[in-house]
C-alpha cells in the first residue's frame, strides 16, 4: 500500500509545524482579526477609524536568492522579517500602513524547524510593526525544489486616506531628494553578489573580505528595513511629495516611478557613503557603477522628494542618518547622474 509519505509528503510534519506556526500568527493578532490561524479564508473587520475615505493599498513580492545565503548559512529567522518589510516599504511609498499580512512557503521536503524558523521572522516583522498575520499557506511539492530548498512569498494590505495618498503627481521642479540610507542589499541583486562571491572570487559565506565589517554570509543577510517608523511623523505632517522604496533596477529604475511629466531627477554622485558590500562586489567583480547602479542600492534604500521649503522640518522628523542626493529638474521622466 502506497501512502502520501511514500511519495514525499509528511502530512503529519506539515501538521507539527502548522500548529507552532499558529501561536506565532496569533500573537501578531490586532483587534481588526475575525478569524483563526486554519480557517479557509483570513478576516479583517473594516473599521478604519478616522479615515474619510479609505483606500486599500496592496503589493505581493519575495526575497528573491538571498534565500540562498539562507540555506547555505542554515540560518533562516531573518528572510522572513525581510519579507514582511519589503511589502510594508512597498505600499509605504503611497502612503498606506499595513493593516494584515498573509505568507506562502513552498518546500521540496518539508523540514518542520526549517519553515518555523521563516515564520517566525515573518510574525516578528508584523508584530514589530503592527500588522496582523493572519493566515498562509505551507506547500510540499517533493521533486520541484532541490533538496533543503525552499520559496517564501508575501501578500499585504494597508490602508490609506484618500486625501493623503501619494502619488507622485505633486513633484515639481526644484524639490529636493532626501535618502535614507540601506542596511545592506536587502531583497534584490542576490544573483549578481552571489556569482561574484562565489563563482568569481570562490568565497564561502564564512569568508572575510577586506572592506567588510563582517563574513560575507553575515553581509548579504544584513536585514531589509521597515522604513515606515521614520517617515511616520512627515507624512502625518503632509512634509512628502513623493517616495521610492530602491529594490530591483536600484535608484535608475525605481525612482523614476514616481515622476510626472516633465520631471527628471538628477542624483548627485558621492553625496551619500557607499555601502561597502557594493564596493567591494565592484571591485572584485569589475562591475562598472552604471550596473551596479541598476542592479543594487547602492547604499540608499528609500527616496523622498521634498518641497525645499519643507526640507528642514522634514529632516527634522527623521531622527535617522540621512542624505541630500538631488534635485527635480526639467526633462523627461528618467533618473540621471552628476559626479
């Protein structure tokens, strides 16, 4: 007699660390929750408080390879916080605080500490910033990953007042650009730090590089921060005419999101530090700034366009590193570099 086992799938595992991953979810829990970790489908009462006109504001992503430094570091608590601010920073740029998250996790062999351990960053990061996780999905699909392998995904909703969305369509010539500074590569350019590392410069995660505070595994697994704590205070202040959250295709290919016509940013060279995982993934890889401009942050992982009139109050409320990187000028919609 056959079983499910048989072909690969442990119902018994998966049911072992469903039930530790519902005592995570349920501490995340905010008064909003109607339904239980297990339920087909999660609830959320609409209770918007002093919202005029809510607006849902929604965004799906993943953590890209660095999943990889992950299973090769065997140290999988963090990808899941990573996650969870990623989406947050997402729909932060519009102007919306998270409300409910919810996580998908997909595996070859379930490994039950394994997908726990993500868990648990993932309910870290929603309980760090009061959004409520409230449901998921564990899938065990034997012979489609590589063995120790695994995918995470998350989907957020947040919410915002009409009145206060932001858009972008309010920059103009002249506003400033303010960044704040990345804590490492975040979620994006994992593939390109990897074949550098490891295929051209034959590292291990354990290795030490001149240039770098800590091993390369710790480096590439530096967390991706939720941005929305610093900025609270300046949106609340109606201080921000437009944010870009710098993940893939880096400033070149995310700031220029945001701009309306006739808009051009132009980024100043050398007004922020580097950060020095970029630098020596350069240097070691020989990869011109132009790409590495595109393919990471490059030290900055949010920009906020600001009224010069408002720049000071802004920095005031930031009470974070911070750096003028640029201004608005007249052109078309695209990002361009001065040295």
């Amino acid at each position: 007699m056959i079983t499910y086992k048989d072909a690969g799938v442990d119902i018994d595992a998966s049911n072992a660390a469903k039930k530790k991953i519902r005592g995570l979810a349920r501490a995340t829990f905010t008064p909003g929750v109607l339904s239980d970790i297990g339920a087909f489908g999660g609830m959320f009462a609409c209770n918007f408080g002093d919202c005029k006109e809510p607006v849902l504001v929604s965004s799906t992503d993943g953590v890209g390879t660095k999943l990889k430094i992950a299973v090769m570091m065997n140290r999988h608590n963090t990808v899941g916080r990573d996650l969870v601010n990623h989406c947050i920073n997402d729909i932060l740029v519009q102007g919306a605080r998270p409300l409910f998250f919810m996580d998908y996790v997909a595996t070859g062999k379930l490994d039950p500490d394994v997908i726990v351990s993500v868990v648990e960053g993932v309910a870290q990061g929603c309980k760090e910033a009061g959004c409520a996780l409230i449901g998921g999905e564990t899938a065990e699909m034997p012979g489609f990953y590589a063995d120790g392998e695994y995918d995470v995904a998350g989907f957020i909703v947040g919410i915002v007042d009409r009145q206060r969305i932001i858009d972008g369509k309010s920059i103009q010539h002249d506003d400033l650009l303010i960044g704040l500074p990345s804590i490492g590569l975040h979620t994006n350019g994992y593939s390109l730090a990897r074949k550098v590392f490891f295929d051209v410069a034959k590292l291990t995660p354990d290795s030490h590089v001149d240039g770098m505070a800590g091993t390369v595994g710790e480096e590439l697994l530096k967390a991706h921060p939720n941005y929305e704590p610093m900025l609270r205070e300046a949106l609340a202040n109606n201080l921000v005419e437009g944010l870009a959250h710098i993940t893939g295709g880096g400033i070149t290919e995310n700031l220029n999101r945001i701009l309306p016509a006739n808009c051009q940013a132009e980024v100043q060279l050398g007004s922020w530090p580097d950060l020095p995982l970029c630098t020596v993934m350069a240097k070691i890889g020989n990869i011109d700034r132009d790409e590495m401009l595109r393919a990471t942050n490059m030290g900055i992982g949010m920009v906020i366009v600001v009224r010069p009139e408002n720049a000071d109050a802004l920095k005031a409320t930031l009470k974070t590193p911070h750096y003028q990187i640029g201004r608005i000028i007249p052109g078309e919609p695209r990002v361009t570099y001065r040295t």
